[in-house]
C-alpha cells in the first residue's frame, strides 16, 4: 500500500524520502491543520453531492440531514463510492419505486457494504 501512494501519491500529503530510507508524509502547502483539511473536504463532498441531486431532480425529495450522512460516508467510504451507491440508490428509490426509504444514508451504506462484498467475493473456478 505504500508503494501505491509513493507511486500515485496523494493530494493532502507531499512524500519526503530521506537518505536513510525514512518515510515522511507532511501536508502539503496550503493545508495548516487536518482540521482545516477537514473542513475543505467537507465543503467539496457537499457540494459534489448537492450538485449530483440536483442534476437528478431529487435534491428537494432528500432531507438535508440524509445529505449530510452522504457527506459522512464520503468521508469513511469516498466520495467516488458514494456517488456510485447514490445513483442506484436515487434509481431505485425515485426513478423504478422499488424501494420506500426512510433512512436514506442507511439504505446508501447499506449499497455499498454490497457493493463491497461483490468486489470482494473469490472467484469461482471453472474447470
């Protein structure tokens, strides 16, 4: 996993090496405090969110607090995650009506566990 992150790198942290092979992460310029790094996270997942219930025509359907457990999951999950478990979510909740939601950031976290799971399930040999 450090390798990946030497490699990829990060846009919160910048890598230092030194000579004896110590490995540093410092935040980058910019960012004084993970506090603050928090904060502008949470404006981005808010507003990525926001935008993607909007383009969906949903936004109004959706409690503010049920948009800020979104922006909690972000946080725990990414906001790519989110996103993706946020459309089948709005698909099958508002679009087909397979599904009558009262707690929405549950039915969200619910999505991606499953999601998870898929990704993470051996495959089956054939022989």
């Amino acid at each position: 996993m450090l390798e990946e992150i030497l490699n990829k790198g990060t846009n919160t942290f910048k890598t230092v090496i030194k000579e004896d092979n110590t490995l540093y992460f410092t935040l980058k310029e910019g960012v004084h405090s993970s506090r603050d790094l928090k904060e502008i996270k949470k404006e981005e997942y808010t507003n990525t969110i926001t935008d993607f219930l909007e383009k969906r025509n949903v936004r109004t359907h959706v409690p503010m607090s049920a948009q800020n457990d979104f922006v909690q999951l972000a946080f725990e999950y990414s906001l790519e995650r989110v996103l993706q478990a946020l459309d089948i979510f709005v698909h099958e909740e508002f679009v087909l009506g397979l599904q009558v939601t009262r707690n929405y950031g549950g039915r969200v976290r619910t999505i991606i566990r499953q999601q998870l799971a898929t990704e993470n399930e051996p495959l089956a040999l054939s022989s």
